[in-house]
C-alpha cells in the first residue's frame, strides 16, 4: 500500500458522516450515493480488523491507526475519480484520530496533520438516538454520550462546518437531502460552508438568504401611492357618540370572545438615551462646560433635559445615588453634578438604562410610587382586554431581558389583580432568529466580523408577524410598549373598546355573508349588497370585469376578498411625527387599498409622490384591534397575506463603515397588507409614545 496522506483536489462536493459507531454512517452513506446516484467511500478499518480478528482474534491496536489512515485516504481518492458531482464518505482521517486519542491517548503527528488538512464541504454529525448494534469490530455501547461529546468538540476545535443529523433513517436521509441541495445552491453563490452551515444554525432557509441578497443588490420597489387617506376617503370618523356606542356593543359582545392584548417590547431603550451616549463620547468637563457643547453641537434635546432634569421619575433616585458616591455632591459646580448625573444614569455599574427594556424603565411618577410600561400595560389590560374576568397579555421580549421582565411583572400584578378580580394571564415570545437578515457592504460582499463569522442583523417588527400567527385569540389588542400615559385611563379605554366595537361588527358581517355562501343561499340579487359592504364598509371596490364573471366566478371573487384577517386601525392627525401614515396605494396589479406606509417606501425622488405624502393629514400610532379567525373559527395563516415586496433595505455603520441588511415587510405595513383594513379616526390622547427620555416631559406623562 502505497503510503500517502494527501487528499485529490476536486470540485466534487465532499460530505463526511461523522460520529461514534453504530450511529448510522454506512446507512446513509449508502443512501445518499443511491439518491444523488454516484459514490460513496466505506471504511476501509472495518475489512481491516475484520480480517486481523478472522485470522487470529486480533483487536485494533495503536499500531493499526496508521494503516487504517493510509487505507481510508486511498481508498477516498479512488472513488473520488468515479464520482458524479458528490462524494458520501462514510468515514475519513478525523474519525481515525478521535479514536486514536480516545483508546491510545495520542495521534501520531502525520495522521492529525494530515485529519487537520483534509477538506469537506460538510460534516454530518451522527446522533447517538439511534439503537447500537453489535458486531465483531464495535467496542461496547457504554459511555456513548461521553464518545459523541468527544466527536462533537473535534468539529469545534478543529473548525469543521458540521450539522448534527438526528432521528431514524428515513428522517435523516430526509434532513440531508435538503441541506446538500441547499448547500449546492450555496456554493453555487459563493458562500462557504462554514457561511451556510451558520445560516442554517440560525434556522433561515437559504431561499430566503437569496431573496435577501436579490433586495439588497437591486432594491425594492418604492410603494405607488394613489393618494393620502382621508376623512370620508379611507378614514372613518365617529363622533363621540358613536364611540360610546361602539364601545358598548363590544362589552355587551366580548363574554363570547377570547380576548388578547400584543405588545411588542423587544427591543433595548438606546434610541432614547442617543443624544446622552452621544454627550459622553464627545463631551470633555476638563475642556468645555456644557453650555458651550449644547452651542458646538446645536444639541436643543440635551438642553431640554438639563432643564426638566428634576421632573424626570427618576430624578430623585439617581440623585440619591450621586450624593451616596459623591460625599461632596452638594458643593459640586452645576455642569459637574449635571455630567456626573448623566453618566451615572447609563453607567453599566448602575443604571445603564440606554440598554435595559423600555418596558422596564421609569416613565411615570405617582403619590406612592413610580410605574413603569408594564404596569401601565397591565392596567391597560384589565380595563380593555378582559373577558369572563380573564385578560391574556403576550410580551415579544430578547431573550437577555427575559428576567427583567419576569421581576417587572411580579413586582405589581398581585396590586392591579387584586382591586379589580381580574385574572391576568401573561405570555412571551421572542423574535425568531430564523427572520434575521444577512449584511452586505457597499461592494454587496458579505460582512463578516474579525473572527471570519456571518453579521447578521434582526428582521425589524415585520418578523413579528410570526409571533402574531402563533397567538390563539378572537381579539387582539395591538400597541407599543412606550405609548402609555399617566393618566385619562377612562379615555384610552374608551377609545380601544370603540374600536373592537367597529371590529367586532364588521366581522359578523363578514360571516355572516360567508356562511351564506358556503350554505348556497347567495342569490344573484345578494350581490350587489355585498359588493356595496366591500365598498363602503372595507373600502374595496371591485374591478370593471367583475360585470363580465358568471355567477359562479362572481361568488368565488367575493369569498376571495372577504375570506380575509381583519384589522382596525387607529389613525390620529398628523402633528409633524416621523413614522408611517394611511394612504390609497396602487399594487403591481392595478389593485388601489389602503395601507399604512412608511416614508422611507416612498420614491422621494418623484414630485407626484411627494406631493402626496405631504398632503397627509394623519399619523399611524400603532393602535390596531385585530381579527385572526377566519368564519369557521379556524386562524388564519397570517404568513400568507404578507406583501413579500414591501420591505425595507436599512444602512447600518459597522466598525465605522456603511453596510446595508434587509428587514422584513413591517408588521402593521407590508406585514398586514392583504388583510381587510379600516382605519378610523382617533383622538391625539390615544398616541403619546416615548421616542426620546424628552419624551416624559410631556403633559401625558407627569403627574397632574
């Protein structure tokens, strides 16, 4: 046998089955080389120790691992020569040396360099959930754990892109199918396999990956606005009448509904604290005072705070701390206790509040305490969301913030609970990972940090929509985290109730016309009522062909458009916020409905779609009442009515250069863009959002 180490060099795809004995590598080797019909590599060690044990019942020994290796090597490049764009390796040198290491306690120094050396596009770890099965070679099924540990931080330690392959050999053979194609695809891409084994560790379809890549490189279509919603043309205005009307047909309906109240809260407060981290970083007490700064940077945000710094609900617990630290607080000059009061409120040793949750901040002052979002939430609850004395309330939070709101949480629903006999039930979810987006540079190559690993970035509120479908409920409340006031709770849940009031009734009628229409009882004079009640009520009016279908075709159009989700959608005046608002928007199709659009889906460059933004008169607060069940009280797929198109390509700076990721359509834009839609009116009380800490300031949130 001739003695050489070195692998063929190939553009053949090489895939190593890799793990412990009697873990099912022959068997899928096998397999594969079947499916994808070309080569498969045996282990060369079994017909070797076979044989030494039929000629005189020799075991393996320390002198056999260097054969073994020379063999297996041989052995791979001569079915290399004869395969067909695969290579299915039911073993290689890397396995030899882990056994080396396990039984003899070394690895000769040829072998490991040589394990080190060799390449495959893929390792498939093999799960030890398979039964072992006996033979003459095989040691014992003892410790095979520890043995598949052992495996396991090879791959690590040596850097092998690998995929652990669990289940029986149908769902493995299965599982591999779709990884190889997709790796195939991968390559042919040009990413590595240790990129595609990341993006599938993260769970992202590499279809997705693609589709990602395509928006970043040619940019996404610019929303076509027809023009703004407005009173009487897209936006439903009520007069408080009917609001308390509406509210009270929702409580007289609500008993017969599972109510549930969203909130997504994900995300850290940095957005609020940005203009202080940026007064840390650039600001020198030895050099400047903070006057002169607030004149350099033109910085009106900080001078505000500076000014109501004693209004804040935090002032007195931040100044006690100062005065604890500094023993000489009191005969510091008024920038230092200013500065030392900034720094201490973002300190990581202390309160370090630019990274904690909004949700858990202080946001309102009251005469026995200070709550924050989610006792305001909470509250909230218990006024709107309850039926049958039950309010269900679902958090979207990160994962390093979990406990943070468990703690928030216990500390004060026992109080709201209590005085009202309400019993209120809270879930939590977080944004999947399998929604987050690939970062490309300005040259649309891939970013990766110092250590050679895929950036990858979240997929914005859009991938929300997810955690939305996963919600079992008639009613669901949406609302951000920071809009909550201190006060005029009556108000706030007047309004809410009027607008599951407007929900709840269109939805009947909605039902109500298809049960008809499953139960054959639309005639052909019911028609024009409900292409009226598309119109009027669901601002949807049918095209000019419409006329020329048959009955049958008529019918089937009709329970295509209502056989819908349904939101209401709270709109208040537009008073200068940024963010998105309502307009008439004509899709690819020639089809105008009414959306909630963001500024940055506008093509800014046309004068006409401009002209139209500007002539907005309303804002979106994110004040939706939603309805996910469709007439036989089954959920909707809410994944199915997401416009794909309407995303968003963000600019991000990474280690000071400009990079550009995806993030998915928003989840009450593109998100919910398929749904049936009505927006209604709402007054300003109902949106007071905390965007900066300036932001508390505000009447809505101190104390009156």
């Amino acid at each position: 046998m001739e003695k050489d180490l070195r692998q063929q060099k190939t553009t053949i795809i090489k895939i190593a089955l890799f793990g412990p004995e009697s873990t099912g590598k022959t068997t899928l080797a096998k397999q594969l080389a079947d499916y994808y019909e070309t080569e498969w590599v045996p282990e060369f060690a079994r017909d070797y120790l076979q044989e030494k044990w039929e000629e005189n019942q020799h075991i393996c020994v320390a002198d056999d691992m260097m054969p073994i290796a020379y063999g297996q090597t041989a052995l791979e490049n001569e079915r290399l020569a004869k395969a067909n764009k695969y290579l299915f390796c039911d073993t290689n040198l890397m396995v030899t040396k882990v056994f080396s290491e396990m039984y003899y306690g070394f690895c000769d120094s040829l072998l490991n360099e040589a394990a080190l050396k060799h390449e495959y596009d893929l390792f498939f770890l093999t799960d030890i959930d398979v039964p072992w099965e006996k033979d003459d070679i095989r040691d014992t099924p003892e410790g095979r754990e520890s043995v598949f540990s052992v495996f396991k931080q090879t791959l690590i330690d040596t850097n092998k892109p690998f995929i652990i392959l669990s289940g029986d050999k149908e769902t493995r053979l299965a599982k591999a199918i779709s990884i190889i194609d997709n790796l195939t695809i991968a390559k042919e891409h040009d990413f590595l396999p240790s990129d595609f084994v990341q993006i599938y560790n993260r769970g992202i379809s590499f279809e997705a990956i693609l589709k990602q890549l395509e928006f970043l490189e040619n940019g996404i279509v610019k929303s076509n606005l027809v023009s703004p919603a407005k009173i009487g043309n897209g936006i439903l205005s009520l007069s408080e009448k009917d609001f308390e009307e509406k509210a009270i047909f929702f409580d007289d309906q609500k008993e017969k509904l599972k109510i549930k109240k969203f909130v997504p809260a994900s995300g850290a407060a940095t957005r609020m604290f940005k203009f202080l981290t940026a007064f840390l970083n650039d600001f020198d007490i030895q050099k400047e005072t903070i006057n002169g700064y607030i004149n350099r940077k033109k910085d009106k945000e900080l001078a505000i705070f500076i000014i109501g710094m004693d209004k804040f609900p935090f002032f007195k617990t931040v100044d006690q701390k100062l005065r604890e630290i500094y023993l000489d607080f009191e005969t510091l000059e008024r920038d230092y206790k200013n500065y030392y009061f900034i720094k201490l409120l973002l300190s990581p040793d202390y309160f370090d509040f630019a990274n904690k949750p909004k949700a858990v901040l202080p946001f309102h002052l009251y005469e026995t305490h200070i709550a924050n979002p989610i006792e305001e939430h909470l509250n909230e609850c218990i006024h709107y969301a309850t039926s049958n004395k039950v309010s269900n309330l679902h958090f979207t939070v990160s994962e390093i913030h979990q406990n943070l709101f468990y703690k928030g949480v216990d500390e004060v629903i026992e109080k709201i609970e209590e005085p009202s006999g309400v019993k209120i039930n809270i879930g939590y979810s977080y944004q999947n990972k399998s929604t987050d987006s690939i970062t490309i540079d300005e040259g649309n190559k891939l970013v990766k940090d110092k250590n050679g690993s895929l950036i990858f970035r979240p997929g914005g509120h859009g991938a929300l929509i997810e955690n939305l479908n996963d919600l079992d409920a008639d009613v669901i409340f949406i609302k951000n985290i920071d809009n909550v006031i201190q006060n005029h709770i009556d108000k706030i849940t007047l309004y809410k109730k009027a607008l599951a009031g407007v929900l709840i009734e269109v939805r009947q009628k909605v039902f109500s016309y298809l049960q008809l229409i499953d139960q054959n009882k639309i005639e052909e004079n019911h028609l024009a009522d409900i292409v009226l009640f598309l119109k009027e009520a669901l601002n949807v009016e049918m095209n000019n062909d419409f006329n020329k279908f048959t009955f049958e075709n008529k019918i089937s159009k009709i329970k295509e458009l209502l056989d819908r989700p349904i939101r209401v959608c709270g709109m208040v005046k537009n008073e200068g916020e940024p963010g998105g608002g309502p307009f008439w928007v004509m899709n690819d199709k020639g089809v105008a409905s009414l959306q909630i659009v963001e500024t940055s889906q506008v093509d800014l460059t046309s004068k006409k779609q401009q002209l139209i933004l500007t002539e907005s008169t309303h804002f979106n607060p994110v004040d939706l009442v939603c309805g996910i069940k469709n007439y036989k009280n089954e959920k909707f797929d809410l994944l199915q009515f997401v416009d794909q198109k309407a995303g968003f390509i963000v600019e991000k700076s990474v280690d000071g250069k400009t990079v550009k990721s995806y993030e998915l359509p928003g989840l009450w834009n593109g998100s919910m863009a398929n749904w049936l839609t009505i927006f209604v009116a709402v007054p300003l009380i109902t949106f007071n959002p905390v965007k900066t800490v300036n932001d508390l300031l505000k009447a809505a949130h101190q104390p009156q």
